[in-house]
C-alpha cells in the first residue's frame, strides 16, 4: 500500500541543498519494493530516487548554486574515506547505501553534502526535467559497460526489454554495436526495434535466434537485465568463446545459480556482476544526455503525487516502461 502524508518542508543546514522535484521516475527497484520489499530501500518509509527539479533553498556555504537553478542529480554519492573509497572502488564504498537520500516521491528532496558536492548538477536547458531525471539509471548503465571497449560492429545480446535493458540498448548503439534484445511482451519488442534494436527475440526461441544474429558465434557481450535466477544461467549458453557476461538484473537475495564449468574454463568466459555506479560514471551519463540522447520513449505515462499507486499497480502488470511523477 502507498500512503501519501504530509509533513514539514526541511530547512538545509550550511552545506545542503533543498530541491523542488519537478519529475520524479518509477525504477524496477522502487517496485521490487513495493511488492517484497528490499534490503536496500528500507519500507515502511519515503521511496523514489530518480529526480530532477529546481533549486529551493541552500545552506550558507553552498558554492555554485542558488535559488531558482534547475538541477539534476543523484541520490548517492561515496564518503571517499573508507576503504574501499581509497581503492578508488567508489560504487562499493562502505557507507554509500547508509548515506543515500530516499524519498524524490515528494514536493521537496533535501540533498546532504557529500551529494550536493560530488553528483548535483546543473541541468542542461534543452534537457526536460522528466528526460532529466534519468541520469541515475542512465549512471548506472554506464558503468555496466565500464572497461569493456565496445566499438562498431560488436554483437550484443540484452536479455530483458525493461528500462535497464532499454537504456543498455541506446548506449550500445551509440557506441557502434549490433544489439539483439529480448522480451516477452510484444510492445516491448516494438519499441526497442524503434529505439534502434538490429533483432528482437520471444525468449522461446532465444538460441536459434543468437545464432543466427551472431553467424553462429555467440554474442561478444551478453548483458542481463532481468534479476531472474534461470534468466542468470542461461546468460552464459549465448555468449562467443572468450566473450563477456554482464549481470546487471538483481536476484532475490538468498538465490544462487549454476554455471557450466567446462564452458567458464575452457571458453574463457568472462562473467562480472556490476552494481550502482561511480561519479565518474554520473559524469559520463550527463556528457551522453548532453548529445541529446532521446528519453521520452521510455515514459508510458505521467501521473501527480497523489495518484502514486496507478503507475505501481500497472507496472505490477507489467503495463509500461516508466512512468513521471510530477508532484
């Protein structure tokens, strides 16, 4: 159940920032814990983390903003202290999940220090606010692809047509590669054949199709981006000798999968889990939105604060993509 309540605005200290949301988007993780829970998005509580707005009021010592400004950010940032900040592994830092903001499903989001310092930035005037507030999905496919040097021609193969895998989709073909994706619904195969998918594949027929797309190789890069455990093992039957798999989709925690160890050792696979993202990967995000990256086709439908529950029943569903909400 989603319970919309008020409560009074926040005042920012001398270093926070106080945002306006002017779009807010659904996120396969805000519905996860919708429906399950997640040990990340602590519930019952405030939720929703994908924003962008306006500038409402800032603390004494914030430089480079002011009232008015129209923003973009994201909802965490890392404490670049701690261990794993000091090798530089700024997704994993410590205390980045403990310090992220919630709650972007509100009039104001009020933002701390480290994020204000390290992933608040000024949105570009030919961005929307709705377009905007995708650059922390968009941040986090990024790094998906991190170190992975795709160039033209690569074959990909995406397993899932949800918002992730449709944004792996838009990057990919921006870096030149040829990308099958599939999906179980068949408006989700139109829209990535418009988005720019070369194949589109019922998941029925998923091995004849890759082999075909891939002269028989297997694809170079294989991204999963449905967080289905059977969807997980079966990612590494369709990758090339010597290519990559990239599990993107988040399981259930407590799941396990199995793996054919011939294939792992012999062929050569690269299998790497990716999560989150790092500023570097935010900076990445905003130059790519700056190239006038087409976002719009991802929004099924914009909703206000108060009709919160409608975009999470449908999606329930599977009714849509992403939906705005504009409080």
């Amino acid at each position: 159940m989603i319970e919309i309540t008020e409560m009074d605005t926040p005042r920012p200290s001398p270093d926070e920032v106080l945002v306006r949301v002017r779009a807010a988007l659904t996120c396969g993780t805000d519905l996860k814990a919708f429906l399950r829970g997640h040990p990340l998005i602590p519930m019952p509580g405030a939720f929703g983390h994908e924003f962008s707005g306006v500038v409402a009021e800032t603390g004494k010592a914030v430089k480079g903003f002011k009232s008015g400004d129209e923003v973009m950010a994201v909802h965490s940032a890392p404490c670049r202290v701690c261990r794993y900040c000091r090798k530089r592994l700024f997704n994993l830092c410590e205390n980045i999940m403990s310090a992220k903001v919630l709650g972007a499903f509100a009039e104001y989001i009020l933002l701390p220090a480290h994020i204000v310092k390290q992933n608040l930035f000024h949105k570009p005037a030919g961005l929307s606010y709705e377009e905007a507030a995708f650059l922390e999905p968009l941040s986090c496919v990024i790094h998906s692809m991190a170190g992975l040097k795709i160039s033209k021609g690569d074959r990909i193969l995406i397993l899932g047509a949800g918002p992730i895998g449709l944004l792996h989709l838009l990057v990919a073909k921006l870096k030149g590669a040829e990308v099958a994706i599939t999906a179980l619904e068949e408006e989700r195969l139109k829209l990535a054949k418009k988005l720019g998918a070369d194949a589109t594949v019922i998941p029925g027929i998923l091995s004849e199709s890759v082999a075909k797309f891939s002269d028989g190789m297997g694809a170079d890069f294989v991204f999963e981006c449905t967080g289905q455990v059977d969807v997980w093992e079966d990612s590494i039957r369709h990758v090339r000798r010597g290519g990559t798999v990239i599990l993107f989709g988040g399981c259930k925690s407590g799941t396990k999968a199995t793996y054919d160890t011939y294939r792992l050792h012999y062929d050569e696979i690269t299998m790497r889990g990716v999560f989150h993202f790092t500023p570097r990967d935010v900076r990445e995000a905003l130059d790519l939105m700056k190239r006038k990256m087409s976002f719009s086709p991802l929004i099924s439908g914009r909703y206000p604060l108060g009709d919160l529950h409608v975009p999470f029943e449908k999606l329930t569903k599977g009714e849509g993509i992403k939906y705005a909400i504009i409080p």
